[in-house]
C-alpha cells in the first residue's frame, strides 16, 4: 500500500476547486458538500483488533495516570446523540448517530490539574491530534464505540473514537489509545504537516 507524503497531501488538498458555489443549508458550514455516504480517510494502514482482553486507555500527563480497561469503559454511563459532522476535505454528513462515554461524564473518573488547558489524543498508528479542554467540554463530545446502533467499524475508528462534531472531523481522532493532558497547546500529527491548530469549520480553519 503506497501512502502519500502527508506534506503533499496537505499541499494537493489546499489546491481543490471543486467547492460548492452555493450555502448548502444552515446546518452546513461554508465551503462543504452534503454527502450520504461515510467516507473513509485514514493516514496509514486500518487498525484491526481480533480481541479487546488486552486493550486499555491511558491516562497522563496532567492527570493522575489510570488505565480503563475495555470492559471498565463499557462500564461507564452510557450517552447516544446524533449530530453532524464535517470533514477538512469538504464533505458533511448530517444526522449521525453515536453512542458512548460523554466526556463531562468521562471526567468524573479522572483526576485532572487544574493548570491543564489541552489534550493530545494518541491512537493506534501513532497518530495524534489536539484539542482544548474548553472546546472538549461540550454537551455533545464523547468517547465514541457505536454507531448507528452497531461497533464502529474498523475503517472508522473500532473500537474507541473521540467525537468532537465542533470541529473538523480529522479532530475526532480515530482508534484512541490515549489523553494526554497538557498545560498548552502543542500540535498533533496534521497540525504539524499544515492542518490548523483549532479546526473550527464555521471559520474554516482548514490550514495554518
């Protein structure tokens, strides 16, 4: 499987045209298509899981580290919403479905520094993103293991996602394995090949 230079892919994505000359509706933030699909966009090979015995998530940094098992996190209060999400190569899909973990009710689990004021999420592959503790404390973040009812599947993020339909979906990091919690922002994966730091797709913050 050949995988493009993430310099290049950010590059080729600033020079898309194909832009929709018309406000798509209210619900959909400039410069996007509606589409009913689920595309999938991954950097790097689909992480694949036969068994979650020995999966876990950590917590660091600026927290009293602690590890939740698979069965521990199911454990958890339980949240389904739907809501929209928007991608940084220009497609939204409206009225998703997601069941998981809110993250106000993740934090009642943790302990965190007050003098934190962002998180990296690390996943599967190495990848990671960042996000702010003010925009994570939203009634409609979680930690995300179902959709639609059903496993996410594994192009899309099985078992455990982040969920931040707030920001560009790139944001809503896929195959979660960590939350790092920082005193300051730092960027995560794309932000350093060219993403923006924030992500606000109402602002279209696309690039840096």
């Amino acid at each position: 499987m050949r995988i493009e230079n993430p310099f290049r892919k950010v590059e080729r994505l600033k020079r898309v045209k194909n832009v929709p000359m018309n406000p798509q509706g209210e619900r959909v933030p400039p410069g996007q298509f509606v589409t009913e699909r689920f595309p999938v966009l991954t950097y790097g090979q689909t992480v694949h899981y036969s068994s979650l015995e020995d999966w876990d998530l950590r917590v660091f940094g600026l927290a009293q580290e602690k590890r939740f098992s698979w069965k521990e996190l199911l454990a958890l209060p339980t949240k389904t919403q739907t809501v929209d999400i928007h991608c940084v190569t220009r497609w939204s899909k409206l009225d998703t479905t997601w069941s998981g973990v809110s993250w106000r009710e993740f934090l009642r689990h943790i302990q965190v520094d007050p003098a934190a004021t962002h998180v990296m999420a690390h996943c599967d592959g190495d990848y990671t993103t960042n996000i702010a503790l003010n925009v994570l404390d939203d009634d409609d973040t979680m930690l995300a293991y179902l959709y639609q009812g059903k496993s996410i599947e594994p192009d899309h993020g099985y078992p455990l996602r982040m969920l931040a339909p707030k920001k560009y979906f790139w944001k809503s990091a896929k195959w979660l394995r960590g939350l790092e919690f920082m005193r300051s922002d730092r960027p995560g994966f794309w932000e350093r090949y060219g993403y923006h730091m924030q992500g606000d797709p109402w602002l279209e913050e696309r690039f840096s």
